[in-house]
C-alpha cells in the first residue's frame, strides 16, 4: 500500500508558475513509477505527466511539453510538477498516482494503470 498526498495549488495568474508536490508513504515508494493526472469540470481525467522510479525516464502529455517538468526525489519520497506559463484551461483538480514499476500495462498514460491516487490539488488559472 502506497499513500499519496498533493499539495501546492491554488489559484494564480495566467502566465504564473506552480509547482505541485506529491508525498508519498508506506510500502517501497523508490519502486513505483509515479504520475500526474488532470480532471476538469465535465472532463475524463487525462495523463500530464510520468516519471519512472529511478527517476531516468519521464514523459508529457502534448498538451504540456515544454511547460511542465516532472521530477522525484526518492530520499524525500517526493514527486514535483513543476508548472510554468500556465493558462486558464489548465484549471483542474492535479491528482498524483503510482504503480509498481514492473507491473505489466499497454499504456502508463491511462489512469487504469494506475493503483494509487492521491485525494487532488485544484489549480485555477485566471486570465
């Protein structure tokens, strides 16, 4: 079992930067891929952002490439997203997820392979 807890949101500006925290507790954090999610009012929740478990592999969401940097920290059992230029349709509740490294999936973006989530941060961009 995996705890997971965010923090870091807000409301901001557009053109202002975040960045987002995630803690995590119990069982071998340091072996779990970690991820960021997004879900807007009326929307599925949609990948941001993944970082494996040694910390050497990350992927984007287009909607985010060059914007956002994910980035972990295994002695603090800490996972970031970084957030900068952000706009209004950005806005959403940012949810942090883990799996185990090894465990088998056809895609690490889906929220399905996923087996931990955290409770959320809203950030709310204004224009």
């Amino acid at each position: 079992q995996v705890q997971l807890a965010e923090s870091g949101g807000g409301l901001v500006q557009a053109g202002d930067s975040l960045r987002l925290s995630c803690v995590g507790s119990g069982r071998a954090f340091t072996h779990h891929n970690m991820a960021w999610f997004r879900q807007a009012p009326g929307k599925e929740r949609e990948f941001v952002a993944q970082i494996v478990f040694h910390g050497g592999t990350k992927h984007y969401a287009d909607a985010v490439q060059g914007r956002f940097t994910i980035s972990r920290d295994n002695v603090k059992n800490t996972v970031w997203l970084q957030m900068s230029n952000l706009k209004p349709e950005v806005t959403a509740i940012y949810y942090c997820a883990a799996r185990w490294f090894d465990k088998p999936t056809t895609n690490a973006s889906t929220a399905c392979a996923y087996d931990y989530w955290g409770q959320g941060t809203q950030v709310t961009v204004s224009s």
